[in-house]
C-alpha cells in the first residue's frame, strides 16, 4: 500500500498516525452502549467524489473536525489507524497538496458507492475502528 | 428367570429412553420458544424504536446533508421487520438509515455479517460477510 503526502514529501503519512471519520450522532451509525459502528458510517457521502474523506488526527482534533460539521446533534469522531489500514491493504492518499489533514481512500467514492467492493471496503473499515471519541458539538449543534 | 430380568429391563430401558426423550424434546422445545420469544421482544423493540420514531417524524434524519428514508420505506421496513419477527428469526443488531434515502438492517453472528438493504426506491437486497469479504449479494424484491 503506498501512503502519498504532498507533493514534496514533506507530510508523508506516517504508519504511526491515526485518522478520524466524522459520525452524525443523528443516525445511529455508532452505538455507545455496545461500542460498535456501522458500516454505514464509511459510506461516502456526494460529496466524497474522490474518495472517502478521512482527517489527520495530527493536524486536526476531533473536537475540532466536529465543530466544523453541520448536524444538528452533533458527531462522534471514529478512530482509524494507518497502520491497521496499511495491514488490511487499504490505500489512502492526501486529496489536496495544499491541505494536509485531509486523506482519502480512493477505492470508496460516491459514484461507486453501490458496487461490492464499495460494500465490501465499508465493511473492513468499520471492523478496523480503533476507537470511537464524542459526541462532540457542531456548528450547528451549539446555536 | 434371567429372560424375564432381561425383557424387564429392556422395557425399562425403553421406558427411561423414552422418558428422557420427550424431556429433552420439551426442554429443546422450551429452549426454542425463549429463543424466539427473546428475538420477538428484540423485533418489537427494533420497530418501535427507531423505526416508528422515523416513520412519526423522518425529518429528524434530514441532517448533515444525508436523505432521509421517505414514511413509504420506513413503512416496507417495518413490514420486513414484523415479517421477520413473525417468523422467529434472529433479530439485527441494529437497523440505520443509509444517508441515500435508503434503510439497512445489520445482522451479526460471530465473525460473520449480513445486511438487508431498502433502497431510497424500495429494491432490497440481501448481503452477506464472510470475515468481512462479501460472499453473496442478492435482489430479494
């Protein structure tokens, strides 16, 4: 699996870090109680046309990366290793060269999002979610 | 003398066998019906919360951008899920909405996974997770 950073290499994504997945508290995508996330939460989104978006936890909290969501109820913030990624052969790559805290996972897009692979990709990210932190307010939340 | 213990003994057998059968049917039997009651009681509570609380108010998934289930699929949800509970089958760990205007029932057993997908158009399917590889998908209506 190949981990590219920007352009010039100065923001490699590092084995050692871990990303986070925002979850509207509103679907029940995670469940506190039995700690267990849905794959439905690794579904992209529209907007997700050039792969599943995920956020660098170095570059951006999870309290933060909530604060810019737009739910109602707020989100939960899924925990993924890169490590665990690179284990299950999950490719991920940065989406903007300009912003380093966003990845995607290329694989997982909206225009394929019905497709077994698509399916199947949801599936082994919600098995590889280390943790699960939050709820934590959004914008919209907190008015 | 020793026939006569012997033919005694074997209606006695035959007596304990057939006693221990039918108290193991009936404990099998009373296993099996607490199994389906539990799933039924797992059912009921699966379409009173969250499906009946989508189908009173959808808007409230309405959010982040995602489609909510429409009140035509929540109802064909809850058809499935009384079908389902009429028939004593095990009941999904949870059922959530798909964000596409869609609603999926997540089943679990063990390492392996199933899931019965409503489209936003009312097509299911039926997938199935073998350790997290798809092995079977397939329209059931």
């Amino acid at each position: 699996m190949s981990m590219s950073g920007d352009v010039h290499g100065q923001n490699e994504i590092e084995e050692t870090e871990e990303l986070c997945r925002r979850i509207p508290a509103s679907t029940g995508w995670y469940d506190p109680e039995r700690d267990d996330t849905s794959p439905e939460a690794f579904q992209p989104r529209t907007d997700d046309t050039g792969g599943l978006s995920l956020y660098r936890r170095k570059f951006q909290s999870p309290e933060d990366l909530a604060a810019v969501g737009s739910s109602k109820a707020g989100y939960y913030v899924a925990i993924v290793k890169v490590a665990d990624l690179q284990r299950a052969g999950i490719h991920i790559r940065q989406d903007d060269p300009n912003d380093c805290s966003h990845v995607v996972v290329p694989e997982l897009r909206a225009d394929n999002r019905k497709r077994d692979e698509a399916l199947e990709l949801m599936q082994k990210l919600a098995g590889l979610v280390s943790e699960v932190v939050g709820p934590f307010p959004s914008a919209s939340s907190r008015r | 003398m020793a026939t006569a213990d012997l033919t005694l003994s074997k209606t006695g057998r035959r007596a304990v066998v057939t006693s221990a059968q039918t108290g193991a049917t009936d404990y099998i039997e009373r296993g099996l019906n607490a199994r389906r009651k539990s799933h039924e009681i797992a059912w009921r509570q699966l379409i009173d919360h969250p499906l009946i609380d989508w189908w009173k108010d959808p808007e409230q998934l309405n959010d982040d951008g995602m489609v909510a289930p429409s009140r035509e699929r929540i109802e064909q949800a809850i058809d499935i899920a009384m079908g389902f509970c009429d028939s004593g089958d095990a009941a999904p760990v949870r059922v959530v909405p798909d964000g596409y205007g869609g609603i999926v029932f997540e089943f679990r057993a063990g390492l392996n996974a199933a899931s019965l997908r409503i489209s936003d158009s009312g097509d299911v399917e039926f997938v199935v997770f073998e350790s997290d590889a798809l092995v079977s998908r397939r329209k059931v209506l």
